[in-house]
C-alpha cells in the first residue's frame, strides 16, 4: 500500500517537528498488566504533552474512556485491545493526534474510495482486478454504513472530508474488522461486493504488510494524475494544449525542492500560461519550504494574475498542503479547484512523536496550535467546488483539470 493515505497518520506534520521517539521494536505479545500500564501512560503523558488534549473532548470524557478500557483489557484479544486504543486516541479530535497502525498489522490487497455514500473498488492486486469498481455492501454481517459508523470512531478526523478519506484505508485490514467484531478469527472472505446490476460476490482475499510493494490495477488503462507516480513528491509535465503545465505536489521531502527549482526554470524558458498545483494527494510536511517555492512563483508576474495558478485540492489536502493552498490563493490569486480539504484551516499541528513503554507503538500529537485565518471553517473550501464520481473515474476522466483547462478557453 505504498503511500495509500496514513499521510497524516504517518508523519505529515505542520512544521517538521523533531521527536526522541527512535523506531522501537514493537511487541504486541502483552500480558494484561502490560497492555494496561500503555493504557495509563497514554491517559497521564498525552495531556502533559498535547498543546491542549481537551479542545474537543472533556477530560472527564478521556478518563472514563481509558478506565472503561483499562477495565476490559483481560477480557479482550491483542486486535480489541489495539482498536481500543486506537479509538481513545481519536477522541482528542485532530488530525496530527494518533496512533500509527502496527508494523504486525495486516492489509488486503484492495484499495477502497467513497465516492458519494458508496464505498467502491478503486485499485486492485492483479489477482483481483475483478473486484475494480464494485461497491462494498457488507463486512463479514454488518451492513457497510453500520461498518462505516463503527470505524469511524477510530479516526481522529477534523471534518466529514477526512473520514472519507481514512474510514476506507482501516477497513481494509483484518486486524482492524477483528478489533471492531466486524470479522471472526479466521475470516478470509471478510466483504460482500456488488455490481451496479446488484449482483453479489464475497471472495476470499489474502493478506500482506502494509509496506507491501504492489503493482496496483486500475479501472481505466493509467491512474489519474494525482494517483501517478506514488514514490515522488513532486513532479511535473506540460498538457497538450502547449502552455499549460501541470504540476504534482505531493510531499516536501526527497527530491521535492530540486524539482520544483526545475520547475521554475520550466517556467522561465517555455511560453507558459497557467500553471496547475496538484495537491490532492499533500498529506502534507513542512509548510514554510512550501512558502519559499511560492516567493519564488511571485516573482513572475504573469502568474500573479487570476486564472494564471490553479490549485487542485481535496479530502487528502492536509497540514502544509492546507497552508499552502491558502497562501497561493492569498499572494498569486490562485483559484482552488475541488473537494474542500481534510484539515481545518485553524488546528492543531507540529507533529511530535512519543513511545507507548510496552508495545513500543507509536503514538503522534500535536504540540501547537495555529490560526491561519479569522473566519472558522471546517476546511479550506474551494472556489469551484467538483467532487470525484465513479462514472468520471473507471473511464479515466478527471473532471476538476477538465474544468481548469476549459475555464481560460473561455476567457
């Protein structure tokens, strides 16, 4: 699941905070007293450390869910316990405060995409490309919005966009459809599909890790742009009307500065007209880099004028992405183009990272908190609001770049 979301859940930070938290061997193999003494730590280090844990839950509310979970642990298997830690986490309510999936953890080779209120088939290993574009009627006996409800609750989401973004990324592990009773032990068939005619297929899938590389299958013969290239932060390409260049902004590490500099050399030497900033799949990094790359687009004027940048965002857009999104519209008139973002514009951030002492597990928060604008909202909205649909994506169409190439032949 190279790069699959965990975006946030993985390490996408406001600013690149430092952390004394090493990779630490994990050890899910606890007696009971040990998985409770991790409970404790959380309930006693995550206040301490958080900038403010109780933005959105009470303390009272975080103690009686630790207490009733501290209480059951002898009664619950590694899976519920993990889950139940997972969901305690959540409460904090922001998208930096979590608890990374267990390297031990297990994911089926499918990716899910909610596109409206169904959750379809939206990549496949090769063995199951069968299964692209169905939609997912029940897991093991539960009907999919009872699932949906149930897995929900482990998200740490800031608004309806993140859970459609990270609701379908947990459901395609078994330890985490054990750990919410979706699922019995040894459920190889764990879904029930069904195709627009309504008829039904519940095939057995295998298992791998979640760092499995895979030669992912698509509905269409090549991935929309945003999904191309998972291994690189940044790169771009002209579109063939000629002056149009297209531009996939996905992280800040690697090799992403070095590319963008080639952009801007792109830039200077080409008879360019507008430029599209893809940052639909930025789960985000550190948000100052970002200004720098935009300092530098200001200093062209003929991209200082509306209709000149285009930024595509959506439900992935978070943490610096987010920031960034709202400097290009402030200082390049920049118009955004998509779903709104899965972050609100004012929240919590500077990822920090701590151990859980037993299971070695890893545990984000935030540290900080900051105000980007004075109106609240739950996402930075887009000018022109174009949400993904399935009929748009199994033929390959990308209807928001559509509207941005068509929006300057109509000038």
């Amino acid at each position: 699941m190279t790069k699959f979301r965990f975006a946030l859940l993985l390490g996408a930070l406001l600013i690149q905070g430092t952390s004394s938290a090493q990779s630490p061997k994990e050890n899910l193999a606890l007696s009971a007293e040990q998985w409770r003494t991790d409970v404790q730590f959380i309930h006693h280090e995550l206040p301490k450390l958080h900038k403010n844990a109780f933005h959105t839950v009470t303390n009272l509310q975080f103690t009686i869910a630790i207490a009733e979970l501290d209480a059951r642990i002898p009664l619950l298997n590694t899976d519920e316990i993990v889950v139940g830690l997972l969901r305690v986490v959540a409460m904090i309510g922001d998208a930096h405060t979590s608890l990374r999936p267990p390297k031990a953890f297990q994911w089926y080779p499918i990716g899910l995409y909610q596109f409206g209120k169904e959750l379809r088939v939206l990549r496949t290993a090769p063995e199951y490309k069968h299964l692209l574009g169905l939609r997912v009627v029940r897991v093991g006996k539960t009907d999919i919005a009872a699932a949906y409800q149930q897995a929900q609750r482990l998200i740490p989401a800031e608004n309806e966009w993140f859970l459609k973004e990270e609701v379908p990324a947990w459901l395609v592990s078994p330890n985490v459809l054990r750990g919410l009773g979706l699922i019995g032990k040894d459920a190889a068939a764990p879904f029930t599909f069904a195709d627009d005619k309504g008829k039904r297929i519940t095939p057995a899938l295998t298992t791998g890790a979640l760092e499995a590389k895979r030669d992912w299958v698509y509905p269409s013969a090549e991935p929309l742009r945003h999904f191309q290239k998972p291994d690189e932060d940044f790169w771009f390409t002209p579109l063939d009307d000629g002056w149009t260049v297209y531009a996939n902004w996905r992280g800040y590490f690697g090799m992403a500065e070095q590319r963008s500099k080639e952009l801007l050399g792109y830039l200077d030497s080409h008879p360019v007209k507008r430029l599209v900033l893809d940052l639909r799949a930025n789960g985000g990094g550190n948000f100052l880099r970002g200004r720098r790359f935009i300092a530098e687009l200001k200093k062209r004027p003929a991209l200082a004028q509306r209709g000149a940048v285009f930024v595509l965002i959506g439900r992935r857009t978070g943490s610096a992405a987010v920031v960034n999104a709202m400097d290009l519209r402030r200082d390049l008139q920049a118009i955004l183009v998509g779903e709104p973002t899965g972050e609100k514009p004012n929240t919590y951030g500077d990822l920090k990272l701590m151990t859980l002492p037993n299971s070695g597990l890893v545990l984000g928060y935030s540290s900080n908190y900051y105000k980007f604008q004075d109106k609240e909202e739950p996402g930075v909205m887009p000018d022109r609001l174009i949400e993904p649909t399935w009929a748009d994506y199994q033929i390959g169409r990308d209807a928001a770049l559509e509207w941005i190439i068509s929006y300057q032949m109509n000038k």
